[in-house]
C-alpha cells in the first residue's frame, strides 16, 4: 500500500530504495518532493535514480539542488558514470572544500585519481580519509590498493591488514591482502587467504 501520510513517503521510498526495490521507492521519493522541497529526499532520489542507471533523470534531480558538500558528492559520482573522470574529480574537490571532514568524499575523490593514474594524489586523498574515518574497512581497502599502485608495498601490506582485521572475512580484504603477500613471495600465506576467499568471490577471475 502507498503511504497516505506526507511524511511517511520519504522513508519508505528510502527504505523500499535501499532494500533494492526502486521501481516501489522512486515514485514516492517523487511524491514527496511534488509536496515539498527538502534535500534529503532530493539526494536520496538522485542516487536511487543513478543506482539503476537513469542518469539523465538523476542528474535533472539534482539540478534543482542548491550546493551543498553532499551534492558535490553525488556530482562526482554522476561524473563518473558518465565517463567522465575528470569531472568526477573537480565535483569531490569542491565537497572537501565545502567539508574538510568529509571522509567519504575524500575517498572517492582518492578513488578517481587513482584511475586517473594520479598515484601520489590518490595516497594523499586516501589518507585524509582514513585519518577522518579508521575504523572504516572499505576506506582502508582502497588505501591499501592506492599504496601498491605508488609500489609503497610494506604500507599497502598494513593498509590491507587492517581492512581485514576491521572486517573479518570479508572477500576483498582477503585478495588485497593475499596480493601484498604474493608480492613479497610469501606464496602460501597467499594461496590460505586466497582458499577462504575463493567460495566468496565466485567467478571473479
């Protein structure tokens, strides 16, 4: 049933968005904004909107949104979509410099640099993320892999650690560290990480 009271609609279009059911949570994300502006919902239906690759109507969403830390911020990643790295990048510098504390976005600004083949600006990125964040595993994953691009391997070996060691189990932690053990020929420490990995990562090749 579709929620009658206004203030009702936001959430559970979230919800029904973020339990991976946008054809339910888009419209009432819609229905909400069609009763009044608030940005949350406005950002939640950008990115809903991006997630199943609208990304024409996302960023339509988002032009109506005045400038903000986390509107840089899905500008990047509505960037990056499309392709374009480079954009990507000047949108994520402009939400750090909205928001110096915003380790998201440092790590996704870390992130595009880094496929930009920016390796010493990714480590610096990075790293502004993991001091504003280090209990996040992810952000850690991803500073460990910007460390072995730059070849600063015994880092990226502690980087990739400490993601495991923050998220027990989890399979990308596992490769990553298994990777800086190979690189350091320490084979069969790899190959133990790569056997626990190996039912989690399915056909990743």
């Amino acid at each position: 049933p579709v929620p009658s009271h206004p203030g009702a609609l936001p959430l559970v279009g979230t919800l029904c968005c973020q339990l991976g059911d946008p054809a339910k949570g888009v419209p009432l994300l819609q229905r909400s904004l069609a009763l009044a502006e608030n940005l949350t919902t406005r950002l939640n239906l950008a990115k809903a909107l991006l997630d199943g690759g609208r990304v024409g109507e996302a960023d339509a969403v988002l032009q109506k949104a005045g400038p903000s830390p986390d509107v840089w911020r899905l500008r990047g990643d509505l960037a990056k979509a499309r392709g374009d790295l480079p954009g990507a990048v000047a949108a994520l510098r402009e939400a750090v410099r909205a928001r110096p504390d915003y380790a998201d976005a440092w790590n996704n600004l870390g992130n595009r640099l880094r496929e930009l083949g920016d390796h010493a600006g990714a480590v610096e990125a990075i790293a502004r993320a993991v001091r504003l964040s280090p209990r996040a595993a992810t952000i850690q994953l991803n500073y460990s892999r910007a460390l072995q691009d730059a070849d600063l391997l015994e880092q990226a070996f502690e980087a990739a650690s400490e993601a495991l060691r923050l998220a027990p189990g989890d399979a990308q932690a596992q490769l990553q560290l298994a990777k800086m053990h190979q690189a350091q020929d320490r084979f069969e420490e790899a190959k133990a990480l790569l056997r626990q990995a190996q039912a989690k990562l399915g056909k990743d090749a």
